[in-house]
C-alpha cells in the first residue's frame, strides 16, 4: 500500500460501529475538517462524548447500503466482522474503505499519526499488529526534537512568504 496523507477538508467520512475501535477512529477523524456520521443501533460512553463535543452525526440504526452511498471515506468498524465484509463489498470502487476487523478487505488502513508541529509521520505495521504500531510510534515520536519542530515551523512560514511575493 502506498503511504499517503489525505485532505478530506468538507469530506463525507462514515463510521459504522459505535465501539471503542470505531470511537477510535473518530478521534484520530475528529483532528480533520470532514463531515462525519457514525452509524449504530448503540454507542459507548467514548463516542458519546466525540459526538456531543464534536457535533458529529449520530445514526442510531444499523448499517445499511444508504448509509455509505454518500461516503468519500468509510469505516467498518462493527463488532461483525461479516458486516464489515459485507460493508467492504459495497462500496463503490471510488470509495475508500477502513476495515478494522480485516484490513485486507478495505483499501485503506488507517495509521498511527505523530505530530509536532509541521512534522507529520505515518506509522503502520500493515494491520499485523496494532500495539506494535503504536510502540513504534512512540520511539519515533521520543526522538523529535523540539528546535527540530520550530525550525520546521519556521521555514514554512518562509516557504509561503515566498510563495506570495512570487505570485
């Protein structure tokens, strides 16, 4: 798979499942400027609270086909895995698809993000092991160093100056 950061600015993001893994995922979704609906007959206190303070939308059923139609990004994260199989299968090839019980059926595997900063860096074991990721994560993340950040914030706030004055 190839690494990429993603700008779902005004994106249509589905969640289906309303578990800790799902709450999860609409944490680290919570950081982007997307529209985000989480989709689930039940929610855990965790979600409750990301869709109270973030405004997200809450569909309190299960998951059906009407419900991805719409979707830039989707997120199968029921506690079935054969809902998110079933998920996964119908999405439209144009849509990209976290599947939390069996990555290999999406398209998408959602990464560990660090960031400082201008500094973003992706971690992923590839949906072998998700502890694992974060640990790595964690050791990345304890050798950026402070001066390192302000520099980098610092040369891009001279990179658009100078991208303004040569317009």
């Amino acid at each position: 798979m190839l690494p990429i950061h993603l700008d779902l600015t005004n994106k249509q993001v589905v969640i289906a499942g309303g578990g800790l893994v799902a709450a999860r995922r609409a944490s680290a979704l919570c950081m982007e400027p997307c529209r985000i609906t989480i989709v689930s007959p039940d929610i855990c206190d965790e979600m409750a609270k990301l869709i109270e303070t973030n405004g997200l939308n809450w569909e309190k059923k299960k998951v059906g086909a009407e419900d991805l139609k719409d979707a830039f990004l989707i997120v199968a994260a029921t506690n079935d895995p054969l809902v998110n199989e079933w998920i996964t299968q119908t999405a439209t090839p144009h849509q990209l698809v976290n599947c939390v019980s069996q990555s290999e059926f999406g398209n998408v595997i959602v990464p560990k993000v660090v960031r400082a900063g201008k500094v973003t860096i992706s971690v992923s074991t590839s949906g072998a092991s998700p502890s694992r990721t974060k640990e790595l994560a964690a050791a990345i993340e304890s050798l950026l160093e402070q001066e390192d950040i302000d520099a980098l914030d610092a040369l891009y706030i001279e990179r658009k100056k100078q991208q303004r004055n040569s317009r």
